[in-house]
C-alpha cells in the first residue's frame, strides 16, 4: 500500500497557527479534493476539529480519524454519528491502526493503484506527518507552497501575523520534485500560492 502526504505550508514550513490555517486559497481546498477523492484520508483528532462541521467527515473518502481518547466517537453528534455508523468515519488509536483500516477500506473498495498514485492520504497534523514520513511505504509528498511568512503576515495578500502552532516535517534529499508549478499562481482571494508534487 503506498502513502502519501498532503500539506500546506508557508515559507518557513508553518501549515497551521492557532489551531487553524492561516490563509485563505480556495483554490487549495479544491486542489485537496481533487487529489483526495476517493481515498482513505488519514487526520488527528484536532485536524478533525479544525473542519468546519458542515465539512465533517470529508465527503467522497474514508475519514480516519486518529484519537487517543478511547471514547472519542461516543461522543459524536447528528450526520457525524451517522456517518460513523456508514464506515465513512473510523476511528484509530495510532497510525498503524489508521493505516491498517485504510488498506482494508482500499481492498474492500477495490481501489487499486497503479506506479505512485497513493492508496491513502496522511492530511495531518504535524505530528502524522512526523510519523508517517520515514514509514517505508510513504512515497508522495502532495505540497502547496504559500508565498507568505505567517509569522510577519503580509497585508497586501490579506494575511494577518500569527504565532505558528504546526509545522511541516523536514525533508531529506531523498525527496525529489517531480512535478508542480514553476510560478505562481494567485488565488482569488490575492494569496500567492503553487502546487507540487515530490517523490523518493
């Protein structure tokens, strides 16, 4: 089963501050879907809590949501119980387990891949990330880089400064570009921002 990760990250590596993302590119958030459909997704608990509620769970995909709490779907609510209850919500207790779960959702769903395409996608938090990026079967990196420094924010593109809370995993040289953008593109809400995709 392969893996892969998908972020977004401003220039200093930050993907989240004050438990959200820092900037406003619609255009992202179709970009994840398009990459995403039809796969397993694999988030933490305070991913999970950062969607907005009409967004929860992540329609067209398998949500797996990884939890240390033992009781945490027990306190779902409404649509969110349902879905749970329809396999489209799961819940984990660690990484092996979520990613167990999603190789038995890809079987069941007959959703084989072919070359790199990942069976399952890692969308985070940081500390996913940090776990699932030295597993042997993690070969694609799905990265939106955002041409801001959230720490310093920038006025022009409408982004305010922000204390950084999460951070993307370094990458070694193994990692290579593959494909992505070579300039920027600007959102509609002005945010510059570029796609690419890295492999090792």
């Amino acid at each position: 089963m392969h893996v892969g990760l998908i972020w977004a990250q401003d220039r200093a590596g930050v993907i989240g501050a004050a438990g959200r993302i820092p900037w406003r590119v619609p255009e992202d958030l179709a970009h994840f879907k398009a990459v995403t459909l039809g796969r397993p997704v694999v988030m933490g608990r305070r991913t999970w809590d950062s969607l907005p509620p009409r967004a929860r769970p992540l329609p067209g995909r398998v949500n797996i949501v990884v939890t240390g709490q033992a009781d945490w779907a027990a306190g779902l609510a409404g649509a969110t119980r349902d879905a749970a209850a329809a396999g489209t919500l799961r819940v984990a207790h660690g990484l092996p387990e979520a990613l167990a779960l999603a190789g038995r959702v890809t079987r069941a769903d007959a959703v084989g891949t072919t070359g790199m395409e990942p069976d399952v996608w890692v969308m985070g938090g940081a500390r996913l990330y940090a776990d699932a990026l030295p597993l042997p079967q993690t070969r694609v990196i799905e990265r939106t880089l955002v041409d801001v420094d959230v720490r310093v924010g920038d006025p022009v593109q409408g982004i305010a400064p922000a204390v950084p809370d999460a951070f993307a995993p370094g990458l070694d040289p193994t990692w290579r570009r593959v494909a992505g953008d070579d300039a920027w593109r600007v959102s509609r809400t002005g945010v510059r921002h570029r796609f690419e995709r890295l492999v090792r």
